[in-house]
C-alpha cells in the first residue's frame, strides 16, 4: 500500500524517465516517483536489474533511507548574456541574492508561445543589463527540477523574486510584452532604479 507500480512504453513516453531523473537510454529503467512531496527517486541504471535488487531498494525507499534524485543541466561555464541561465545546480544562489531583484521565465524548448518570447525576452534582458540590483534569467523546467513549491503548471511561467522577498515570489500574469513586462519590474523591484519603461517596443 505504500507503492504503487506501474509500466510506460519507453518508445512513446521516453521523456518521461528523464522527467524522473533517468537516462532513459537503457532498459528497463525504473524510478519512483513522489507528486506530492514532488520528489523523484532513480534506480541507478549501472546496475544490475533483477526483481531481487529492486525490490530492495524499494524497501529502503519506504523506510525513507534513499535521496531523491536531482536533475541539473551542468552550471553554464560563460554566463555573461543579457539573459542569466539558471540550472538547478545554481538556482538558489542567483535567483535567492537578497542583493538582486530576479525576473525568471520557466520554460520548455518545445513550447512554441517559449519560442515566440525568446526574442522579446533577450530584449528585456538586454534593456535591464545596467540596472544591476535587477537580473532576467530563464531556466529549462524540463531538464531541470524546480522546487514543487513554485507551482509551475505551464510554460512559459514568469515570476518575479524581489530582493526583500524570495520566499513569495510573485507570479507575471500580463501582456508578455517587452513594454509590460518591464514596467512589472520596475513597479515591483525593492531596489528602486531609473529606467524608461514607456513605448518599449517588441522588435529588435
């Protein structure tokens, strides 16, 4: 009663063991997954699969001594664009500076109103590169596990994490416009700054 156990066809849902922090590449493969804790748990896939070693594992799992799995894309090595890339692996560290107010979008490659934003976004990026106390960052929600806590539903997903206030952040509902979102920014910041925010345009 503590699992429920369940098969997917890798060759239709193979981006489903990735979800789950696995390869996906050598089957089978299996991972449990938690959805209300919004955890997941990956067998390692170097090992030998047999009914036996699962199902240890399994009891270890209900007596909670296996880690969840923590998917991370590898920390960017030059990061130096107008838009911040943020990985897993430095999620906290940029996006919960108490010294910055951070404007992230949560998005998946595949999604095409993503694509539609990428250019207005890079843009909005590029508007606020000497406003220092403000960074605009993006972060791939599907190579990437991101905190359960923040609600991501959709894509894309704009938040706004303000300096005095990291644990609340504050979800953009707006007109995705260059315009709008940069008088969001502006309006919410905690450290206030000088910016034209007035007839912005979308095109580069």
């Amino acid at each position: 009663g503590k699992v429920n156990f369940c098969w997917i066809d890798n060759s239709k849902y193979g981006s489903q063991a990735q979800r789950l922090g696995l390869q996906g590449t050598s089957m089978p493969c299996v991972a449990i997954d938690d959805p209300k804790a919004g955890f997941h748990y990956a067998f390692d896939e170097s090992a030998a699969f047999d009914a036996a070693a699962a199902g240890e594992w399994i009891k270890k799992f209900a007596a909670g001594e296996v880690a969840p799995t923590i998917k991370s894309e590898p920390i960017p090595e030059n990061n130096n664009g107008p838009v911040t890339i943020l990985v897993q692996k430095n999620f906290d560290a940029i996006v919960k500076d108490t010294n910055k107010d951070v404007f992230v979008e949560f998005y998946a490659p595949w999604c095409g109103h993503c694509k539609k934003l990428t250019p207005i976004y890079e843009k909005l990026g590029e508007t606020f590169s000497k406003i220092d106390s403000v960074v605009i960052a993006k972060i791939d929600a599907t190579a990437n596990d991101v905190d359960p806590k923040l609600g991501i539903r959709g894509f894309p997903t704009l938040k706004f994490f303000p300096a005095n206030n990291k644990e609340t952040p504050m979800a953009f509902e707006g007109d995705r416009s260059l315009e709008a979102m940069a008088k969001f920014i502006k309006t919410n910041a905690a450290t206030k700054f000088e910016l034209d925010t007035d007839g912005l345009k979308d095109e580069l």
